[in-house]
C-alpha cells in the first residue's frame, strides 16, 4: 500500500524473503528472549511446533493481527501437551530483527488448540514488518505483514488480491505461488477456505480423515491439513489476510442453524457441529478476538480502512440468512434475507456514512443475476442473492447514491464480471456498480474448456450484463487508486500438479465516477 510514505521501494522481494528465510532463522535463533531461569524451568515440547507456519491479518493503520498454532501432529489433533504454553512474539522493521519495535508473550492454551493470536498496536501505517514467534526453544518461520495507510492519506495505491474455493482434492493451491510474486498489500478471501467432503480415493489429494468433520478435533485436522499446502502456507507469511467464510468450512449450503439435510442432522447435532467449526475457524484464522465464537455463532462482519482509498465492508451471508427459496416465488418473497436485519442496517450506514474514495463490499455469495434458462423466462441459483431478490434489490438501489461501489466475491468456481443493474428485471436500468466472481484457487480442478463454453455461451445473451465469464483456475488482483481500479484475472495451466505456469487471462478496469467495468 502507498499514501504518503510510499510502497517500500527497498522491500525485498518477497520470494527471496522466504527462501533466505531459513538462514536468517538459523542466525537468530541464538536471540534468547526469556531469561535463563524461566527457560530452565520450561517443560520441553515436541519437536516442529511450528508445522502451520505463521500468518497475519486484517491490517490497521497502527496494528495487524499475528497468528500461529502450535502442532507438532497437525493431522491428529495437534499432539501438544494439555497445558497452557507461553509463546513469545517479535515484529520488526527488518527482514533480520535488527530493529525490533515490539515483543511479548502470549499464552497458546489448550481450550483453543494452542493458537496464538496477538493484536499488535503502535505499528506506522502503510509500512511492512517482520515478525516471528518462539516457543520451548524452537523458532517459528519469519512472517511480513503490512499495515494499513494512515487514516487520512487519500492518494497512492492499494494492490488487494482475492482468493476463494481452494478444494484440497481437486488440486494443489498452486495460483498461491504468482499471488505471491504478485506482491499484494492484503489478500481478501472470501469463503470456502476448506471443504467438509468425504475422502475420495480418485482425487490429485486425498482428504485426511475417514469421513465429514463434526467434532472440534476433525474441524481442526482439516485446517490443520490445508495449512500444509506449501503455497498457502508461504502466502500466509508473505501478506495480511482479511478472511470470511462461507458454507463449506461448516456445511454445503446450510443457512443460518439449517443444515443442507435436516433429515439427516438433527437440531442439537447441527448446532454441535456449528459450534465446533465456528470454533476451528477461529484458532485457524489470523482474525481479532472480537471473532472468538460463543456456541454457535461468531462476529465475522466488519469494515476495513484503507485510508481514504478504500473502505471494506466484510459481509456474512451464512449465520443471519433465511432457509434457501425453493421456487421463484419464494426467491421475490420480500420477507427473505440474506443478511438479517442488524447487519443490513450495519452495511447500509457504512455505505452512506462512508468517506472513501471507493466503497469495496466483500460478499461470499454472487450479488449479479444468473438466468440459467436460454430464451425466455428464468431460472436462479437459490443459494446465491438470486434467491434473496427483494433485499439485493434494495442495495442495488441504495447504490445509486453511494461512491463507487465494487462487490468482490467468491462461491462459483468461474471467473464471472458484470456490470451491476439497478433491476435485472429491466435490461434497460441504470448500471450502479461493478462485481468481481473470482475463480476458484483449486475447485473444479483443471475444467475441460471446451464442454464449459458450450454450457455457458449459450446463456449470454439472456445476461447482457456480464462482461467476462471463464473457468480457469486462478484468482483476481487488483491496484486500487483514485482515479481508477485496475484488475487483472490471473490464471494457471494446472492444479493437479504442485507447480503451474501463471498468465494473465484478461485485464480490467473500473472508472472512478463511472459504474460498471470494462475490459481493457
């Protein structure tokens, strides 16, 4: 991110960071922190405490969120010892913590599966950091991270890659690694972080685990398995996360405390098995204590500053939403929604009350419509806003008179870039705003080409408002300005193989001042 000091002209880059990272760590883990005494007393740990890696998030101008988890046996429950741990913190200014600005210690405890998460203030805006963490003499990876502008600077750029969908058995996380290269300020993913499906014995990878999770021990081993993915684990400690989930690190399209099949989960069970993946995403996610879940509900909703470039609005479109629609008529119901009522109100005064230049909503769920039917007539995804057409009609409205709206969304597996309707209902309406349905990191897998065009071609013509459709594997970045949005969809040949060719499928760009999105 640049504002008034500018974007790191001498920052490393950041593949180099991580190769020499090993060395630097060789180097300093001579750097005791705790005094001999209390180091003697310390009961020692299993070996590789820190097989998860390190990760940061949801950047403020004076503060960042720093994560670990200590686990040794990722796989089965995270094989530490049944008491409280401390761990001790580092961030500094430089790649070897030479110029440490802060330090402490938290306490990894048993109750939240040893996870560390520490909310560091007193940071400058717009800068990068290092920093790592230390536990029963090991040391953890070096993570950077980077804060947020300072509140009041209005110019300079924001580069924001977003990411969703990473399915373990459909291929390795390979978009990770040019996403990385890339150099983004913050990575926005916005749901389907893992997938609750059964191992499968034909897929690239195979699921651990003999079947769905439902306990707090299998949510974490799941997590705990995704986090070995080499690419995400290195993007994790190459850049802040801002994170929201969707509906498979619980469920397939469950809604609110329905499951996909209440005749196979019953009430209680369903809201065990809330509560334990609610509580998995938590000591997984680099996130605030303000997510720690309470049973079966967590705060995922909130805003991000990114000065006055860019506010982000994070939605929840699972926790608060009514039971999916069954039929048109129950998709136009106006007393359906998607977000309830508190966080509807929530959104809408963020967006009218906001001061920034643009006004990003990040959104798990795809806010265009998507008429399946060729020719006349329609028919909708349920799952999606089209299932919730009197609430997403009233935001679309509601846009009219807010600064240049952008949604930034997930769920589809496909690259999907429309323009915003006032109504869909009439082609003819005021274009409001711009949407961005990025590509999955790895769901679908390498799609046959071919079989999608002669599937989605055909309904182009009945969604005149979609300016770009593809099914490549991939994600979508962003530099966001003043002036402008400049976005590119960037692809890989394969994920059914631990390394890809990277490329730009198309570039994109959004007018201040003009809704809508064009391609360049």
């Amino acid at each position: 991110m640049t504002g008034v000091t500018g974007r790191d002209a001498a920052a490393p880059d950041r593949r180099r960071f991580l190769t020499a990272g090993a060395a630097v760590l060789g180097a300093a883990s001579a750097q005791l922190w705790l005094p001999a005494a209390a180091r003697s007393a310390e009961t020692p740990l299993p070996d590789g405490v820190f097989s998860l890696g390190v990760a940061s998030g949801d950047p403020l101008p004076d503060g960042v969120v720093l994560w670990t988890r200590l686990a040794p046996d990722p796989l089965n429950g995270g094989g530490m010892p049944d008491r409280v741990v401390p761990v001790e913190w580092e961030i500094a200014e430089d790649e070897r913590f030479r110029g440490t600005v802060r330090r402490g210690v938290a306490q990894a405890r048993p109750a939240y599966g040893h996870s560390v998460h520490v909310d560091v203030r007193g940071l400058r805006p717009g800068r990068s950091y290092w920093y790592r963490f230390r536990a029963g003499g090991q040391l953890s990876p070096a993570g950077r991270t980077r804060t947020a502008p300072h509140r009041h600077s209005a110019g300079g750029t924001v580069r924001l890659a977003l990411a969703s969908c990473q399915n373990w058995q459909h291929g390795w996380f390979t978009p990770y690694a040019d996403m990385l290269a890339q150099d983004p300020d913050v990575v926005l993913f916005v749901g389907d972080y893992i997938y609750e499906s059964v191992p499968s014995a034909t897929a690239p990878r195979r699921h651990e685990g003999a079947g769905e999770p439902y306990t707090l021990t299998q949510y974490r081993n799941r997590y705990a398995q995704y986090r070995t993915d080499p690419d995400l684990a290195a993007m994790h400690a190459g850049a802040p996360f801002v994170v929201t989930f969707d509906d498979h690190e619980v469920d397939n399209d469950f809604a609110g405390e329905i499951p996909q099949d209440p005749d196979k989960q019953t009430q209680e069970a369903f809201t065990a098995r809330l509560a334990a993946a609610y509580q998995a995403y938590y000591e997984h996610m680099p996130v605030r204590a303000s997510a720690v879940p309470t049973g079966a509900h967590i705060r995922m909703h909130r805003r991000l500053e990114f000065g006055r470039l860019a506010r982000l609005n994070v939605l929840d479109t699972r926790q608060y939403r009514s039971d999916q629609a069954t039929s048109q008529a129950g998709a136009l119901d106006p007393s359906r929604t998607m977000l309830g009522a508190d966080q509807k109100r929530w959104l809408l005064d963020s967006l009218h009350g906001s001061p920034a230049r643009w006004n990003l909503i990040a959104s798990q769920i795809m806010l265009a419509e998507t008429d399946l039917l060729v020719g006349a007539g329609k028919q909708w995804f349920y799952d999606a806003w089209d299932g919730y057409q009197a609430e997403r009609n009233q935001f679309l409205k509601a846009f009219r008179s807010v600064r240049n709206p952008v949604v930034l969304t997930g769920d589809r597996h496909l690259t999907m870039v429309s323009d915003l309707k006032e109504d869909f209902a009439d082609p003819d309406s005021a274009v409001v705003g711009a949407e961005f349905v990025g590509t999955s990191i790895s769901s679908n897998g390498d799609q046959d080409q071919a079989a999608f065009r002669r599937e989605w071609d055909p309904r182009r013509p009945d969604n005149p408002h979609w300016k770009l459709l593809d099914a490549h594997r991939g994600y979508h970045l962003f530099d966001i300005r003043r002036d402008g949005i400049d976005a590119r969809v960037r692809i890989v040949d394969t994920v059914r193989q631990p390394r890809a060719t990277p490329s730009t499928l198309a570039r994109l760009r959004v007018e201040a001042g003009r809704p809508g999105v064009h391609v360049v």
